[in-house]
C-alpha cells in the first residue's frame, strides 16, 4: 500500500509544484507601496506549514488505509492547485 502511495504521489508531484507555485505568486504580486510586507513573509510561510503539515495528514490516513490511495496522494495536489487559483483570480480581480 505504502508503495502505491508513493507511486501515485510522484504521479501528483508536478500538479503539486505548479499548486505552491501559484500559491508563491498569491504573496508576491502585491505592491510593495501598499505595507504589510512583513505580514505577507508570515503569510506565506503560515501556509507553506499549514500545506506541509495536511499533506503528511492525508498521507498517513492513506498508508493507515483510511482514504483510498489514490485519493490520498492526488487530494493534497488538487486542493493547493484550487486554494492558489482561487486566491489568485481574487487577488487580480480586486
């Protein structure tokens, strides 16, 4: 099960380097004129944190057999992918 798992996140892996490269450019395409640039910096390592830590939670519910494996290794790629686009278009919509 554990090799699956693997398996289909390597699978999920270059959906998940575009996801948290989407969410990169939802803290950096502020204007630097408006402030709070130290609030965005915290921002976005809260995020990449919260991100790390329900990746390695829906992991192991996976490799528990909690969640389908394939569930479990695309889920953490697809939700990134969805939570940037989302933050993205509302950014630059304004």
């Amino acid at each position: 099960m554990r090799h699956r798992l693997h398996y289909y996140s390597l699978m999920a892996m270059p959906a998940l380097f575009a996801g948290m490269l989407l969410l990169a450019a939802v803290f950096t395409l502020r204007q630097p004129r408006r402030g709070r640039t130290g609030m965005l910096v915290v921002a976005g390592v809260a995020s990449g944190f919260l991100f790390y830590f329900v990746t390695n939670l829906i992991y192991a519910m996976g490799g528990a057999g909690t969640l389908p494996v394939v569930l479990a290794a695309w889920a953490p790629s697809l939700i990134v992918l969805m939570v940037a686009s989302a933050a993205l278009l509302h950014l630059e919509d304004g």
